[in-house]
C-alpha cells in the first residue's frame, strides 16, 4: 500500500499562502537567462517521440532550465488556482507517456485545448520522466493553457518506493534530475476552481478545510507532510458512508455524501472532481453526482485492462466525457529490463 505514514515525517514548513520570499526570489522567471535549447524543440522530440525511439534523453541542463522556468511561472499562481472554461480534465496518467499522447490525439493538443491534470503524472508507467517533462515544457510554453495539480505521487519519499526515483536514475546516471523534477512538485497547485463552481483536487477533502479560503493559506511549497491538510487534499477517498472515517490507505480519510454536499454548499460550488482511484470504466459519478472520479491511464500498470477517460466542460451544463483505451501496440515501445524487472513492475 501506498501509506505515507510508513515515511518519517518531513520537517513543518510555518503556513502562509505565498511561499517564502526567498523561493519568489530565487525562481523568478529571467528573461534573459540562457536557453540552452528552444522550448518548442523540448515538445517537438517528446511528443514525436524521438527521445525514446532514440533511446535518449533530454540533456540534464535542458531539464535544469525547464524546472527553473516552470517553477518561475507556478510560483505566481494560487493554491486553488482560477480557471475558465470550456476546459478538460484529466486524472491520474502515471509514467505511461504513449497514452499521454493518446490522450492528446483524442481530447486535442495544446494551445488548442486547456487542460486541468489532477496529479499523478510520474511513478508505476515506463516512461514517467518523459511525461512530466512535457506537462512542464507545455506549461512553461503555453502556461495559460494548462493546470497542473500535485499528486500524492509527486513526493520525494513516493517516488523513491514506485519508480520515478529509479528511472531518472536509470537514464541519467545520477539522481541530478530526480532532484530537479521533485524540487519543481513543489511549486504545482494543490487544486483549481473552474468557473467558480468546479473543484479539481486529486484525492479529496479534509476534516480541517472546510473553505476554499484555509487551502489557500496553506504553505505548499514543501515536501507534503504524512498527515494535515495538505496531505489530505492528496490522499483522501470518498466512501458510502456517512461522516469521516479512517483510511485503509494509512493517509487521508475517507468521507461521505453528506461531507461533499456541505463542502459544496459552503463555498458556492456545484461539483468536485478528482482522481487517485482507478475506475475500470474511466469515471464514476457518486453522491447524486456532486462528485467525479476520472481516471486517465488506460490499462494501468499495463495489465489492468481498464478503458480511461478525460472531462471535458464546456459549460456550466455542457459536462461530456472523452473515454479512450490505450495506445495500440504499434505506437508504444516498452524498455529494456532483460538485467531485472523494477519491484513495482512485480
């Protein structure tokens, strides 16, 4: 299980809704800082592909000035992030990099579409670096377009247990860009608000937030503790009870009906969506349809067999959802683990 209470706890960082102003000073975006390749050329060789076909990687100072240009751009932007629509949102994707592309190839590319992704981009897939690389390469070319919100699984204690860890490690020879890459979780939102009547979160809620007002006045530029609020908003379940319960999962609560509908009333909103569940069918509705779960990796960990889907908002009535399998065989190519196959692939 993924239990974060099985980590030691990381240290407490003092609340505040902006980050420290060292960290505003240290990651403001430099317009005359060194390019060392255009953006575009980054998207280009990912979205073709050519990096994994090559079997290559994008260059170490390439992803250094990515990170520093992404983080310069999130560190501006809210805990719960404002978001118009039409919009579609997306849940967990996991490493599984030709799916991500899939996925583009079915809901549309960016700038043309906005996306909200709801967390979860890295660990279990074969190819999670390539996939947050480009999330990040989009965000810092186009970064109206695109909402990213942090996971459970963009943690450092996380990724070293379920493969991130071990990838960048694998194709880097150091854990240089591993580093990197959970500095930069750091700065993702923990949620957006879309059109002032959708909550995006990717687990849940918490027994201590009870407005959209206290998420934003969490720190969130930290490690996510193993308990709180923060840790909630990641971890967190709904359930067919009544009230708050104990997670089986060691992390968050699990919360029922009638905690959504109060949540909901209390802040002006209409409906919550989130992720951090896999759904066979893609997305499932619960409590009368206050509350959506979207799942977005297709036959997860590549043995699943589940169909994904993505929701697409166009309007405050206008709720479609966009449900595609995985990329056919022919599009996909799986690395080379003939020394040994990773824990998390057993």
């Amino acid at each position: 299980r993924e239990g974060a209470a099985a980590f030691a706890p990381p240290r407490r960082e003092p609340h505040g809704r902006r980050p420290p102003v060292a960290c505003l000073t240290a990651h403001r975006l430099d317009p005359c800082a060194t390019m060392p390749t255009d953006v575009d050329t980054i998207i280009d060789k990912l979205k073709s592909c050519a990096v994994i076909k090559d079997n290559d990687v994008i260059p170490e100072r390439d992803v250094e000035w990515l990170c520093k240009q992404a983080r310069a751009i999130m560190v501006d932007e809210d805990n719960v992030q404002p978001v118009a629509m039409p919009v579609t949102i997306v849940g967990d994707i996991h490493g599984q990099f030709f799916d991500l592309i899939e996925l583009f190839n079915v809901c549309g590319q960016v700038p043309d579409t906005n996306y909200v992704f709801m967390g979860d981009f890295v660990d279990r897939g074969y190819y999670s670096v390539e996939t947050f690389l480009l999330l990040l390469a989009l965000k810092v070319r186009y970064r109206t377009r695109i909402t990213l919100i942090r996971g459970n699984h963009e943690s450092r204690q996380i990724t070293q247990v379920y493969g991130f860890y071990d990838e960048c490690l694998r194709k880097y020879g150091s854990t240089n860009v591993w580093r990197l890459c959970t500095e930069t979780f750091d700065y993702l939102c923990l949620a957006a608000v879309i059109g002032d009547q959708f909550l995006c979160v990717h687990g849940g809620l918490s027994p201590t937030l009870d407005t959209l007002e206290q998420i934003r006045e969490l720190q969130r530029v930290q490690e996510p503790p193993h308990e709180g609020p923060m840790c909630d908003l990641m971890w967190s379940d709904p359930d067919d009870i009544h009230g708050w319960g104990i997670s089986a999962r060691g992390a968050g609560y699990v919360f029922g009906g009638d905690i959504v509908q109060q949540f909901l009333h209390t802040n002006d909103l209409r409906k919550v969506a989130r992720s951090h569940q896999l759904v066979m069918e893609g997305h499932k509705w619960m409590f009368d349809e206050r509350l959506v779960t979207v799942w977005s990796a297709p036959n997860y960990c590549y043995r699943c067999g589940n169909v994904a889907s993505a929701l697409e908002l166009e309007g405050p009535n206008e709720i479609h959802f966009q449900t595609f399998e995985a990329a056919p065989p022919k599009f996909r190519q799986v690395p080379d683990f003939s020394m040994r196959s990773p824990d998390y692939f057993l």
